[in-house]
C-alpha cells in the first residue's frame, strides 16, 4: 500500500522563505555597502552593483587582501564571515531556484534544472533546515553591519561603541 503524500504546511513555509529571502537581500545590500567602501573610489559602484552575490564576495576578498591598515585578525574574521555567506548563499539557491514537486512516496521538494545537466535536481523541503538558513542571514547581517562599521572608519583596533562595552 503506498503512503499518502506528506503534507507541507504552505503557510509556514512561506513565512520561514520569506524571512530566508529578506535576509539574503539584507546581507547581499550590506556586503555591496562594504565592497563600495573598500574599493575606496567614487567608481565603486559601477564595479558592483548589482552584480550576483558570488561576485560581490569575491570582490570583497580581493579588496580586503589589498586593503593597508587592516589587522591580521579582522582581515581573518572577514574573510570566515565571507566564506559563511558564500555557504548560506548556495544553500539558498536550492529553497528559491525551482518548483515545488514531489517525489517517490510524495516527498515534497524544490526540483530545479541545472547548467549543462540533463537530469533535473530535486531538494526534498526542510522546513527545520530553512528556518537555520533564515537564521543564520539574520546572524552574518550583524556581523557584515559590522565590518560596515570597521570599514568605514578605517579599520580601527575598535569601535567607539565597543570600547565602552568592554
């Protein structure tokens, strides 16, 4: 006898995609902010704008390699904090590039083509591991605002604000 098809609650999952989806933007906005003021040129702009969140994390590696006066230790915590968003990033792209289906016993998932594939992929839909996702946008925006902040005061050993915090 074969199992019904598993249930999806829509209206959860379009919450918890949502938040993901607002989040990335947020982060994505954020790391732009911060390629613009490292590439310290009024031109800044015309070299990221717009572009896909892979090429706004690279530009950021190359220009926090070259950038003077940043310490050992924040040029380190950027770089993770980039190798962080750039995982959060891919693993988005499995929740927001394709339709929903089901598959085999009616597991539900995201079934998206891909480049120079003949075979489609399925994702099977993880409401707990898209709400982490959400999650953890939500956490790399706090620390990408503050690299914003480092940024733009010249990566100083600390922030005014974090010297009162002890």
């Amino acid at each position: 006898m074969t199992e019904p098809p598993h249930i999806v609650d829509f209206d959860a999952l379009d919450r918890i995609l949502g938040w993901m989806i607002r989040d990335a933007a947020m982060l994505e906005a954020h790391l732009e902010a911060i390629a613009k003021v490292l590439c310290e040129s009024p031109y800044g702009a015309l070299l990221i704008s717009g572009e896909p969140s892979s090429r706004v994390l690279n530009v950021c590696k190359v220009l926090i390699d070259v950038r003077p006066g940043v310490s050992e230790e924040n040029r380190t915590e950027f770089k993770k904090m980039l190798a962080e968003a750039k995982a959060a990033f891919e693993r988005r792209h499995a929740y927001v590039h394709g339709a929903i289906s089901w598959a085999g016993e009616g597991i539900p998932g995201n079934l998206r083509s891909r480049r120079l594939k003949v075979d489609q992929d399925f994702q099977p839909l993880d409401l707990q591991d898209l709400h982490e996702l959400a999650r953890e946008f939500n956490r790399l925006i706090f620390v990408a605002m503050h690299f914003l902040g480092l940024a733009a005061a010249g990566f100083p050993d600390h922030l005014p604000e974090e010297a009162s915090n002890g």
